[in-house]
C-alpha cells in the first residue's frame, strides 16, 4: 500500500504570491529597454546592425509586454486557488457537519 498523500495549502502564502507577482509584472511593463537599444543604432550607422537595431523596440518591448501579461495571469490564479481552496475546505466542512447531524 502506498502512503496517502497529504495537500497542505497555505492560502496566505498563496495571496503573498499572487501579490509579489503582480508587484513583478506592474515594475516590468513600463521598461522600456527596446528604446535604448535602437536610440544606440546611430553609433553604428549604415550597417544591418543599425538596421535591426532600429526595429529593437517594438520586439524587445514585446517580450517585456507578454512576460507581465503571463506574470499577471500567474498572480491571479494563485489568488483565485487561494481563494477556492477555503471555500471547498469550508464547503466540505459544512457538509460533514451536516453528515454528522450537527449543521
């Protein structure tokens, strides 16, 4: 027989999380390091490397974009499996009082 598995659920920790993540993503989204990349493309001017240099905003901002999207999404699921898991501990609850004639 195998051992039965404990959950253990910090729902604090969880809200914690989320927040340190939305903290996270809310600092990111407004860099803008794509903007210093191509203010630099004129110190090397008529070259391809000016040339890409020079479209660096728009993709590296993209990827700053995406990555505080995703941090935001991470923060609220771990806000959202907080919050879910007191209401099914505090559902089951009710229902085993219930069971047991005491609720």
């Amino acid at each position: 027989m195998t051992a039965p598995v404990t959950f253990n659920v910090n729902s604090d920790q969880l809200r914690g999380l989320g927040s340190a993540w939305t903290r996270l993503g809310d600092a990111i989204e407004n860099l803008d390091p794509g903007g210093a990349i191509t203010s630099r493309a004129g110190s090397v001017p008529d070259s391809a490397t000016a040339e890409v240099m020079g479209t660096a905003r728009e993709l590296v901002n993209g990827g700053i974009d995406r990555t505080a999207a995703r941090l935001q999404k991470m923060a609220d699921a771990a806000v959202h499996t907080a919050d879910t898991t007191e209401a099914q501990d505090e559902s089951f609850a009710a229902a085993l009082g219930r069971i047991d004639g005491q609720r």
